[in-house]
C-alpha cells in the first residue's frame, strides 16, 4: 500500500471493474462494448476485490465482504436462468448462504462454481456438471429466485443438447449457434430446439435449479476452482486436484473416456499414472523409459489449474505444465492432435518455470515466471498471438515489439481470445473481436497482443467471459 509524502498515512487505491465485449444485459440497447465501460458499484456500495473468468453473456466478480456479484445477461436464449438467477443491468449479489464468503468463482458453457473462505464448494447450472452427491441450499433470505423458468431452460440445454449430439468435433462442445452472428440461422434453431423443448421438456432432469455443496471427502479444503465446458476442476490446499462432469474427450485426466463422473475423483495428476512423452525416442503414447527416472514430472503437488472446452492443464510446484483432453487442434501441446486420456506433461516447456496457464475453447496460453508468454492450440481468430492464424501443436513463445520488454504476470482465455495484464499495469487483449471483447473500440480480430486503452488506472487483473472480458483495476483515490 502506498505511503502520503510525510510517510504517516497509507493512501488507500480504490479497486475499480471494467467491461467490455457481449454482456447483452449490461445495457437497455444489448448492444456489445467495444470499449471499456466502467462497471456500477452494486447499490449496496460493495467494494471489488476480483474479477472471475467464465460464463456466456453474464460477468462474475467477488466483492471484499466476500459476496459474488453477477451482472450483465438477459433471458433471450435462458441464459440467465441456467445459473439461477438474474444477473441483469445492476451487478447484484448472486443469491447464496448468507454465511457463504466468497473467495473464487469460475463459469462454464452451463454451470458455475465458487469456493468459500472454509474451502467448501458451491454449483449450480447444468445438472450433467453438477455431482450427484451434493446437498441442495435454499436462497438466502429475501433473494428472489425466478420460479417461472422450466420452459426457458429447456429451450436453452435442448440448444445444447442437440449440438453436443451431432458428434462434431469442430463445435468444441459448444452452441456455435450463439456466437455464429448469423441471426436468421439462430433464430431458426432456436425455434427448433424450442419445439424440441415443448415435447421432450427436460426441465428438472438437466437443470439443478438451486445452488448446491459439493460433497468432498473429509478434510478436503478446495482453494480454487476452473470451469470448462461441461466438466470441472476443484484445487485443494495440499495441491491435490479434484474433477467432475464431463469426461469424453480425457478432461478429467482419469485414463479413459468417462462420459459423466457423477461424484468428485482425485485425478492423479503427480504420481506414475502422469508422465513426460519421450518423442525423441519415439515411444508410443503412454510408455515410459526403461528406467522411468528421467520422465518424472517434476514438481510434488499441484498450484495452478485451467479448463478449456474439452480440456484441462494443471501447473505443478515446480513450473512444469500438465494438459490432459481433446487435442484436435494442438491444445495439449504435445505436437500431435491426439486427445490426452491422463494428465501428461507438456515436454517442450520443461526447463522453463511456468506460474500461470489459461485456456480457452481450443486454445492453452502460459506465462514463465520471467513473463513470457507461450501459445498452443488452435488458432482461427489469432488468440495465439503468434500473428498469424495458424494452429501449433507445441507451445510457441510470443515474440512481438508490443510485448518486448514486458513481463506478463496474468493470463485469461475466453472461447477465442485472450486477455493478459503485465506487472507493471498494462492489459493487452487479442483474438476473436467479434463482440468487441478486446477492447479496442472495433470488431476486427486481432493475431498479435494489442493494448487496451485505460486512462488513469494500474490494471490488477484481467479474467475473460466467453464473448467479454473484465478488468479489475486500481486507481488513486
């Protein structure tokens, strides 16, 4: 904390959020920002503490008194009604246990996640994310839950339904629908799956309505948490991973491809089931050299976790980089495109000390602990940064004039873009700009790190959405 000129009293720095992209609530007009707007204290005078990645069309950040405030979606497709709730115009608290204090939060295609002070465990959306061994909580007390919603969140999870059902690996597990920008062609499907939601209604059989507990084995205290698609990561305080949810394509990191583990599983992420490719001697996926010793992951427990779409990568105590899940594009940064059933180091970092990884749709972003930046995955929007558009299957260091001489200390993917802020207060944003989520005042897609204009204030941290990005700042008071 800075110190006044006599060198008495602290000055304290007033924590400021920031949005930008498609938050189609933030505004009556539901048009997307394209520059940063300066989000509204809740009415309450919360205070901001930080910004949490996540979620389509609604923004999350955590207040100092611990409440998570939402904002910025509309029922247009039920997306405000998926996560329970209105997260409308006014960013408000997300209605949870009154002795609920929030200290992470993270948001998927369909379900949300926060962890308390205690190291508990809260989720709701999509009940294909949610374990089945959870305990349901009432709302807190005068916190309106919307009653009226069955016929909505049909209409929204049978859009989901039916895209994750057409077995296409280019939909990444997502509605493609949403974000193709072709209005006639959304509409049309939308109706269909609304027809679909009519007769088939599967209300209750998909959604949970309520947020629950997550049901953890004793003493586990969970420190963070990621959200990907449809599957999830919980990280403890002894560095242990938990997952549940979706688990098709590896992201769970279990051995096999688990269509829906119902129940939070230890993934074995630092142990003999996890290991280094050898590819200068050619072995086969999943074998080990004859003596084992010089492919142990290095490192004793895990810091970091991320979720993509339909993968996973995990950071241990030593800088090295686990990933793990559908690698179609790259986005294990193994140099193939095969999907990775277990958690499986990511061999061409090893020697580099990676302190943060993010990851998007098809798309895995690190930072070393000397802030460089490396990319890997797919690369139709120049989310990589490499300038140009073409996918890498091994990590690529970004080597661009606009990040010479900047160290990266932070680093947030949203579906096809990417958002890092630097130690000394700058945001670069660059990638898919559809929506405006780079924040650079139009909707042309960037291939290489662009900075994001912010008068007057030092950027603290940056998380992305799917189609927005918020930025928590600082600025002298």
């Amino acid at each position: 904390m800075a110190m006044n000129g006599d060198g008495n009293e602290p000055l304290k720095k007033k924590r400021l959020v920031y949005m930008w992209g498609y938050l189609p609530g933030a505004l009556p007009q539901r048009t997307p920002l394209l520059t940063p707007v300066l989000v509204r204290v809740p009415p309450s005078n919360y205070s901001w503490v930080d910004v949490s990645g996540g979620g389509c069309g609604f923004a999350m950040a955590i207040s100092e008194s611990g409440k998570l405030i939402t904002w910025g979606s509309t029922d247009d497709l039920g997306q405000s009604y998926v996560t329970s709730g209105k997260h409308g115009e006014t960013p408000e608290p997300f209605p949870l246990p009154n002795e609920a204090s929030i200290v992470k939060a993270a948001a998927g295609w369909a379900h949300c996640v926060a962890v308390t002070d205690c190291g508990e465990v809260y989720t709701w959306g999509w009940k294909e994310c949610v374990p089945s061994g959870k305990v349901f909580v009432e709302p807190s007390a005068g916190v309106s839950v919307e009653k009226d919603v069955p016929g909505r969140q049909s209409l929204f999870l049978v859009e989901q339904v039916s895209s994750h059902s057409q077995g296409s690996k280019s939909t990444a597990g997502t509605v493609t629908t949403s974000t193709s920008g072709e209005e006639n062609t959304k509409r049309r499907r939308i109706s269909s799956a609304k027809q679909a939601a009519e007769t088939s209604s599967p209300g209750d059989d998909v959604l949970t309505a309520l947020p629950c507990l997550v049901t953890l084995n004793p003493g586990v205290r969970i420190s963070s948490v990621a959200a990907g698609g449809r599957h999830t990561l919980a990280l403890s305080d002894i560095g242990q991973v938990w997952g549940w949810g979706y688990g098709g394509e590896g992201q769970l990191g279990l051995g096999s491809r688990v269509r829906m583990v119902s129940s939070p599983q230890l993934l074995p992420c630092i142990d003999s089931s996890s290991y280094v490719k050898d590819r200068s001697a050619s072995l086969d996926q999943g074998s080990m050299s004859s003596d084992g010793q010089n492919l142990r992951v290095p490192g004793s427990y895990v810091k970091g976790i991320a979720c993509g779409g339909r993968h996973s990568t995990v950071i241990t105590d030593a800088g090295a980089v686990l990933a793990f899940g559908w690698g179609l594009y790259g986005q294990c940064g193994q140099g193939s495109t095969d999907d990775e059933l277990r958690p499986t180091c990511v061999s061409s970092l090893l020697g580099i000390r990676i302190e943060g990884v993010a990851a998007g749709l098809w798309h895995t972003v690190c930072i070393s602990a000397d802030g460089d930046v490396y990319a890997f995955g797919g690369n139709q929007f120049g989310q990589l940064g490499t300038g140009v558009d073409q996918a890498e299957t091994l990590p690529k260091l970004l080597d661009c004039p606009s990040l010479e001489n900047v160290n990266v200390k932070s680093v947030s993917c949203g579906a096809r873009h990417t958002a890092a802020v630097t130690d000394d207060g700058k945001v670069f944003c660059w990638g898919w700009n559809k929506y405006g989520q780079l924040g650079l005042g139009d909707v042309i897609d960037r291939n290489i790190p662009s900075e994001v204009t912010i008068e007057g204030c030092t950027a603290k941290n940056v998380a992305c959405g799917w189609w927005h990005t918020l930025l928590l700042a600082e600025s002298p008071t």
